[in-house]
C-alpha cells in the first residue's frame, strides 16, 4: 500500500468514527430535549419554539437561514389565520378560519450567528422536515422501516451558503432515511442507524406548507384516534424539572372522547403576546399516548384550553366543556 492509499483509508476510518461518534451524541441530545430547554429558563416560564416561522399573508415565509439568524433571544413560531373576505393576518383566530403554515423555504444567502444547532432537520424532496414532538425507541422501529429514501450528507451548521442545502442534506449528521409504514411520506420521514448492534432511529416531521382548518389536519396525521394502547401524563412542576413524575393514564372512553373532541379542535395561529401569556404561568399539562405502532405522541395542554403539538405554530382550541373535563381527570 502506497502513502497516498494510506492517507486516504485512514481518513476514511476518522472520518467513520467521527460519524458513529456525533450519531450517539445527536441520540443523547434528542432524550428529554423539550424538558431540558425548559429548565434552562425557570424565569420568566416563557419558553419558545427552537424555529421561528413568521409570516402572513402577502409576505413569503422566511428561509430556514433566516429563521435561524435571529437575535438569541425567545421568538415565536407564527402561522397566520386566513379570512375569507380580506387579507389580513387575524391572531388569535376568533372564527372557524384556517391557520396557514406557509412552505419553509430554503437559504438564498450567507449568513452570521445563526443557530443551526436549535433543531434537527433533514432536507427531502425540496421540503424541510424538523425532529419530531413523537419519539420512537430504536428496538421498535424496524416494524416502521419503510422504503429506503436515501442518506444524509450532515454538514449543515452557521456557515453553510445555499449550495449546501441539497437534497437529503442534514445536520444530523450521516444517517440512512426511509418512510415511515403508515405514515404518509410528504408528512413523515426516519432516520435510521445501527451503531454496535444497537438501533438509533428518530422521526422528522414536515408540519409547513399546510392549512389546518380543525384539529384533524395536523392531530389525523398523527394516527391518534383509535389507536392508544396506554397513556401517561405529567405536571408542569415534574415536566419543568425534569422529575419524571409520570402518571398513568387509563386509555378508556374518556380519553377517546378527548381525541376526537382534539380532532374538531379550532386552530388558532401563534402569536408573541399569545405565546408570551401561555408560556408565562405554570397552568400547563403534559400527556403521553404510546400507540398500537409503539410510536408515543406528546401533547401540551393549557388550563386556557389549548393544545399543541411539538414546535407546530398553531393551538387547537378544544370545545370548553370536553376540554374540562379531561382536563379535570388529570388530578394527582
């Protein structure tokens, strides 16, 4: 083997270890993320989405590159309401409106200071798709293992220009993508890894470019209804702590009753002042739902009344007396 052979297989092995290394640490960041971000910021309780998407209407949404230079400061995700009779932007949305999610675009320019780091992501077929609010453990995701879409090439970070957000580029580094069985594929994707026999998979959801006109369009992708096999929910004060104090429970009519009463849920787009007033008192919940797949959903629950899913910029305004009652059940 001459010198330049030996150079180059050498740095293939770095280059590999350097992969399984960033593999497991990306697998132990993504275990309780929410939670420890959470705790990072006692006061004020105010704790907002990794990614902002803040548009309305006549105004395109911002690039990922933009998204991520803004100040390091709490921002916002924002959709906008969309009337029948206007163009304006209506936030809170007091009708039946639709939330509008517009497409996260892609970079068109170099930038300083971004925050790449704040959310997974992984380009596919054009779209963004960002780490998912539904987790699944490595030991049940081959049942879920679709068609193989392809491999990421990681490497985005602060410094990444436009051509370097190509198809299946990723900063998570370099990781095999498939569909997900049961999913649809414009709304989910995996990644999947296998590291010392042991199996890293995580999910990425693609929650732009839709319109929410009930709860169905963004809580049906989930798979939710008709499909719980247990559930568990949690206080602010151990969510907060990351205490961990779960607490079952029973997947019975109740919680079936509050799923499909999630479905017919209003959308309502965020907002600062809305965000700022949810995320600024402890009155909140948290349930996990475990499905048939193995998959399991978290949802945050408001004494306002509202529910969210992950980082989506929309609250689902749940009917009053079915949201209390639920509500209600989940005493200690």
């Amino acid at each position: 083997m001459n010198e330049e052979q030996f150079r180059r297989n050498y740095k293939k092995a770095v280059d590999s270890m350097k992969a399984d290394e960033q593999m497991k640490k990306r697998m132990e960041q993504s275990v309780n993320a929410e939670r420890r971000q959470q705790k990072r910021q006692r006061k004020p309780l105010y704790i907002a989405a990794s990614v902002a998407i803040v548009a309305s209407i006549g105004i395109a949404a911002p690039s990922v590159w933009q998204q991520w230079n803004a100040p390091n400061v709490p921002v916002t995700s924002v959709a906008s309401n969309e009337t029948n009779d206007s163009n304006e932007t209506n936030t809170p949305n007091t009708s039946n409106d639709p939330v509008v999610i517009p497409k996260t675009e892609l970079p068109t320019a170099d930038g300083k200071g971004a925050m790449a780091d704040m959310m997974q992501l992984v380009v596919y077929q054009g779209n963004v798709y960002t780490q998912s609010a539904t987790s699944l453990d490595g030991a049940d995701a081959l049942s879920l293992r679709g068609e193989k879409l392809g491999t990421t090439t990681g490497g985005i970070n602060e410094l990444s220009g436009q051509d370097q957000y190509t198809e299946l580029a990723s900063n998570i580094g370099e990781a095999d993508i498939y569909a997900v069985n049961g999913y649809d594929q414009d709304f989910r994707i995996m990644s999947y890894t296998e590291i010392d026999g042991q199996v890293y998979a995580q999910l990425f959801d693609k929650n732009n470019d839709i319109t929410i006109n009930t709860g169905a369009d963004l809580i049906g992708k989930l798979q939710i209804e008709g499909n719980i096999t247990a559930a568990q929910w949690e206080t602010f004060a151990s969510w907060n702590n990351g205490l961990q104090e779960l607490q079952q429970l029973p997947a019975d009519a109740s919680l079936n009753e509050f799923v499909s009463a999630l479905n017919a849920a209003k959308p309502i787009a965020t907002s600062p002042e809305l965000e700022e007033k949810l995320y600024g008192q402890e009155d909140r919940k948290m349930i996990y739902l475990t499905l048939q797949d193995k998959t399991k959903v978290s949802l945050v629950l408001f004494g306002e009344g509202l529910v969210r899913y992950g980082n989506v910029p929309v609250f689902l305004e749940v009917e009053p007396s079915a949201f209390q009652a639920f509500w209600d059940s989940l005493s200690e």
